[in-house]
C-alpha cells in the first residue's frame, strides 16, 4: 500500500525542490485533488526524516469489526482472588493446602489457616484446627475448629487478608458473613470486630450464639477510621469448641453496588478500556495442570458457600467466588461481549503426563459446553436458566459466542476431540458463534483445523519481543478472506516500557486495516498484583491493595479501543529525508485511517517506534469540508520510560488541538503514538465499496 513516489534520498537544499515535484506527481497519478497553494508548499525539513501520508477518503476501505478490542482476563498474579474480586478476607473457606510452584514462593506454605492467627485475649486459650469430618456441604469441605479453655477473656481468630493486613476506608460499610455451629460448650454471642494491627476497635458488631449446626449470620460494619492495615476478627467468651467457616468481609461499595461484587476502582479500568468482548477465565488456567485441576464453570456458580474451590495452574487457590455468573454480569455491566473459554477434555500440552478424557468422561466435558449456553441464556425455567435465575438473573445474558480451547498443542487427541465439541454445539445451539484455538504461537498449528471444522473465529496468541511486533506489522494483510475470522486474543511484545506501547500500536494499525478479517484483539495479560506476580515481563494494569498503576500499553489499549470508525480508509504513507546528512535506517511511520460515517470524523493513529521525529505532512483527498483544526491525543515519552506506583501518571496520553485542513503539517514525535481526529463533512456517507 506504501507508495514510493516520494521516496528518492536527498541533502536538505534539494529537499523543498524535490517534493514538490514528488507531490505534483502523485497528485498526477494518484488522483490527490489539492489547492495549487498547498500543492507547492514545501514539506518542512531540517534534515532529519520526513513524510507523507496521503489520506483517501475518495477511496473508502474495508468495514472495521465493531468488536475490535477487547480484554482477556485470567486469574493469573492474583486477578481474581486478592484481585478484581472484591472479597478482603484470603482463604475465607479454609480450603488452602500447600502447593508446588516455583513461581509463587508462598505456594509451599498455603495451609487451611494460612492467613489466620489465632486471638487470645483476658486468660482465653485457644487451638485452632482444621477439620472436614462435618462440613458445610461436600464441596466445601475444610472448615476452622477452635478449642476455647479458660474460665474468662475471650479467644477466636483473626484474617490478615493479603499483605499483613486489611485496607479499611473511614465512613465505609463492610458486610461481613459467617457460618458457624458450636457442638460443644455453653452458647455465647460471636464477636465481630476490625482492627488495628494494635487491636484498637474500628467497628464491632455481635452475632448471636451459634446452634448445633451450622448456619449463616450477616451484619454490617462501618469503620471510623482508615487504616491499611486491619484485620478482621471473630471471637467468643465461652470455653468449649466453635467451629467457623466461609468468614467474609465484602466493602459495600463494588462496581455497580454488585453483591459478591467486584472491586471499584479495577473493574472500572477495564470499563474505561470500552472493551467490546470479554475473553474469560484464561488462559492457562482453563485446562490448568492436568484434567482434574481444569475449569469447570459449574464448579463457579450457585451459592458461594456451594461452591467447589481449586487451586490454580500459577500456584495459589481460586475460591471461585469469582465464577461464571459474575462473569456474565461483569460483561453486562460494562458493555462487552463475553467470551467464555472452555477446556476441551485434553490436557495443557506442557503437562506431563497429557491426559486426554474418553467415553463418558469426555461426553460430560462436551455436556458442560452446552449446558452453558442453557445456563447463560435458557428460559428460567430450564435446567441450567433456573440455577441463573436463583441467582438474581431471570433475563437471558445473550451470550453470543463460545470458545473452545487454550493454545492447545498439536495432538492427534485434540485434533479428535474438538471436532466434537464442534458438532454438539452446532446441533444444540446453532446459534453460537465458535471460537476455536488456533494454537501457540506466530505460525498457529492448528488453524488448518479450524478452517476445516468451520469455526466462525481461530484464536491466534503471541508473546514475542516489540521487534517482531514492528516487523510484522503487515502481517494480516495478505490473510486469506475465506474461512474463519481472527482473533488475536492474547498478545503482548514481553515489557512494559514506552517503546512495547508504541510497537503494539504499530501492530495494531496493521490490524486496523485488515479488521475485516480480524475482527478482535485482547493484550494479555490483564492484571498483576504487586508482589503476587508469577508473569513478571508484562501486564496492562499492575495493582496493590490500594492503587492501581495504568501501563503505557494500557494508554495505547484505551486510544485505539476509543477512538473508533466503522469503515478503514486508505493511506500511502512516504518516507523521505534523512540520507544526505548522517543517513541511517528509514524510520517506521505506522498510520490507520478509518471514518466514523455518522459524523464523518476520520479518525487518525500514527505509531513512530524510532528515535526521531518524523516530520509529516497529512493530505487528505476526497473530503467535503476538512475541519481547520483537529483534537490530538498524543502518548509521547523516552523509549524505557514505564510508570510506576511512585509515578503513575509518567506516560499518559495528553490532549490538545492542532491546525488542520486537507493538508497541514505535523511533527510527529519519537517514540510516540497518537491520534488525530478530524471532521471531513462527510457526516452519513456511505462507502463506494458497499
Ligand atoms: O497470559 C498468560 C498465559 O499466556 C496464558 O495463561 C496462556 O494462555 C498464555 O500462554
């Protein structure tokens, strides 16, 4: 698409001559309608590199998929429990028990009552056990015994949550729940209180005296205070044994007001991310390390204290308390397609040994992929729609596409098995738009696989250096327009710096010109807790207990995500300059173009992954009225430049207004990405190409 009319080295004294001339001729030959004044004007040059980008609204593109960025997200670096799921209480069921995983240094130590201590208090002792002889229910089945001796004081325990302590906010309302039965000893009051790490009362409340068996109590605490570091506390006055289980402490205040809620401020940065689609709930995670230790989402939904836990394939333990439902009403909430990920009966390839399910075993894996179309959008009265109507969600979710896999390898068993899956969906719910695994990596093994099951969509991941992401930027643009669409649906250049943003922006204007074939994106992964990190390179958004810190990938995610047209338009961009001083590589000027037709903005993104700035002039051919000026979002910043919770607005995106017209110059910067938005007076055209 480049043209290279302009491209001819010259020395600066040549320069103005030179394009000129240049530009006369593509406007000969390729048809840029330019007032004579503007033709003539030199291209502005002091010897550094300059271009070109010849903008042709006359020649309109192809459509832009409406659902082209989206987030995945995967309970990896504590993204979901300790993470976007708004529970402060770590191993609130007691259900932890040690794991091996070199990438978790805590994963050796997880117990039952790991992150509990026990409170002794006025000659109170007490022993804290774990037991699963008469459990809440069989899924759930560890809970917390405490032996109670002494004649006075009280004893119980304590949860610490995830960093030696609780952040607790003054004026807010925390709901607390328990379950709990005494067997043993005289009946007295529970205790709740938050605390400081001195043990100062923030809030109390008292509960009554647990029965025989178990049962449920709620109450309300809001705390007079802040303090980062309280801890929340269950204790009794009587001797004799208590036993305690599914202990939680939810803030009120989660995204939406949700009940079982999400975290505010980190749901709300992947809503401001305006993600089109939902890819959920891995990743890794979802065949995990082994058949037995896989995501099965019937184990995420119903009552949480229902719910079965499972320790994660990144070395720590899911409560699922996040599951299936919160998925889809996340999804709701915020506007997104969801795209639940399914395992497929097979094993990670990574895994030793691999496992394959057969007979009966795997009917049941295939079973569960179409009982989840019934539990997302059945009538309330079916089997799977009533267990989401017990939940609070009557209303069908309008779930639209399921996947199936995660960068499976290329086996003989997966190339049987998925074709089944394949088949019962279709024939249950041929509604349902498959999205199959195009396997690991760049050169996707199992795409020929997908085209012949006749999925809608192949889900393509890469994880390569920013490098790879500059020269493969015109990777989709001979992709063949026959068979399933694309989803790039993890990728990410392995930093967080400046100079990963800017060459994920230069990819994605490859992808903006072919977003006919490829019709969705999502970076991975999504998000990191501080210190809880087992993917270390590169994630969007990094978080603590507190704050959360945007990267500059994340600002270029936000950029492209918001600033959407519906149909592509053609450039040629030129490069020239630069030879005749100091010479050195011709630099990388990556632009998408494409029109928003209900108002006609055409909508600019120009990535610059080198050193220098580019000087530009923009000509745009075939607009009614070009604006005179134009908003610039600019993310420009030094190539290792990242933020940080020190700095966590270092690189961020900055708003301003430009000169424009149908041509104006504009110096693009180093190590820079933006987007220009101009008006075209072409308000509710409609393309030639339709
Ligand atoms: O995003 C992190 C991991 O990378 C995902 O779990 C997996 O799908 C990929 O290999």
């Amino acid at each position: 698409m480049n043209s290279s009319c302009l491209e001819s080295p010259r020395g600066p004294n040549q320069a103005a001559v030179s394009t000129a001339i240049a530009l006369l001729v593509c406007i000969l030959i390729g048809g840029l309608k330019v007032s004579a004044a503007n033709a003539t004007a030199p291209v502005v040059t002091d010897g550094g590199w300059h271009a070109e980008v010849a903008v042709h609204l006359d020649r309109p593109g192809r459509a832009v998929s409406p659902e082209l960025y989206g987030v995945f997200y995967e309970d990896i670096n504590y993204a979901a429990d300790g993470g976007l799921y708004a529970e402060l209480v770590q191993n609130r069921s007691f259900e932890y028990y040690p794991l091996t995983d070199p990438r978790n240094p805590q994963a050796a130590e997880m117990k039952p009552l790991f992150s509990w201590q026990t409170i002794e208090r006025g000659g109170m002792k007490v022993k804290a056990d774990a037991a699963i002889l008469e459990p809440l229910n069989p899924r759930n089945p560890t809970y917390a015994v405490l032996t109670l001796t002494g004649g006075s004081g009280e004893g119980g325990l304590a949860n610490r949550g995830y960093e030696n302590g609780i952040p607790v906010r003054a004026g807010a309302t925390y709901d607390v729940s328990l379950y709990a039965r005494r067997p043993r000893g005289a009946a007295a009051p529970l205790r709740v209180t938050l605390e400081t790490p001195d043990g100062a009362v923030l809030a109390e409340a008292e509960l009554r005296a647990p029965g025989e068996a178990w049962s449920r109590q709620d109450t309300v605490l809001t705390v007079a205070r802040s303090d980062p570091k309280a801890r929340l506390v269950v204790t009794t006055k009587s001797a004799g044994v208590v036993m305690l289980d599914m202990i939680s402490l939810f803030p009120r205040a989660t995204f939406k007001g949700r009940k079982n809620g999400l975290r505010q401020d980190l749901a709300q940065a992947i809503a401001d991310l305006k993600p089109k689609t939902f890819r959920f709930p891995g990743g890794c995670i979802v065949h995990g390390r082994g058949l037995g230790n896989a995501y099965r989402w019937k184990d995420s939904v119903g009552d949480v204290a229902q719910r079965r836990p499972n320790f994660n394939r990144w070395g720590y333990h899911q409560s699922y308390g996040l599951g299936y439902f919160e998925y889809f009403q996340f999804c709701e909430d915020i506007g997104a397609a969801a795209l639940p990920i399914l395992p497929c009966g097979v094993s990670c390839g990574f895994e030793k040994p691999f496992q394959v399910a057969q007979g009966p075993e795997l009917d049941a894996w295939i079973q569960d992929a179409i009982d989840l179309v019934e539990f997302a959008n059945g009538p309330a009265e079916s089997p799977w729609g009533r267990v989401r109507a017990a939940m609070g969600h009557p209303a069908p979710f309008g779930l639209k596409y399921v996947g199936l896999g995660n960068e499976e390898h290329d086996t003989t068993s997966f190339r049987e098995v998925f074709p089944r899956f394949v088949e019962a969906l279709r024939r249950h719910h041929p509604h349902i738009q498959i999205v199959g695994t195009s396997g690991l990596g760049p050169n996707v093994p199992l795409f020929d696989l997908m085209q012949q099951t006749g999925v809608e969509i192949g889900d393509e991941h890469y994880y390569q250096p920013p490098e790879w992401f500059i020269t493969n930027r015109n990777r989709f643009d001979a992709a063949p327009r026959t068979g399933p669409k694309i989803f790039v649906g993890e990728y990410a250049s392995r930093g967080n710096t400046q100079f990963n943003a800017v060459a994920e922006a230069v990819y994605l204007t490859g992808i903006e010109r072919n977003s006919d074939q490829v019709v969705m994106t999502a970076y991975a992964p999504l998000l990191a807790r501080y210190g809880f990190v087992q993917w270390p390179r590169a994630n969007l958004i990094w978080f603590d207990q507190d704050q959360l810190v945007k990267t500059p990938n994340f600002h270029v995610q936000q950029l492209f995500s918001m600033n959407q047209g519906d149909r592509s338009v053609e450039n040629a961009v030129t490069i020239g300059g630069r030879p005749g001083q100091s010479g050195g590589e011709k630099p990388v000027l990556a632009v998408s173009t494409m029109l928003v037709s209900k108002d006609g903005t055409l909508i600019m993104k120009i990535a610059n992954p080198g050193a220098e700035p580019v000087q530009t002039r923009i000509a745009i051919t075939g607009a009614v009225a070009a604006g005179k000026t134009a908003e610039l979002l600019l993310l420009a910043a030094p190539k290792d430049a990242t933020n940080d919770r020190e700095q966590p607005e270092r690189v961020r995106p900055v708003a301003s207004t430009i000169a424009a017209g149908r041509i104006f110059d504009y110096t693009v910067p180093a190590m820079s990405v933006q987007v220009i938005r101009v008006g075209t007076g072409l308000a509710g055209a409609r393309s030639s190409a339709e």
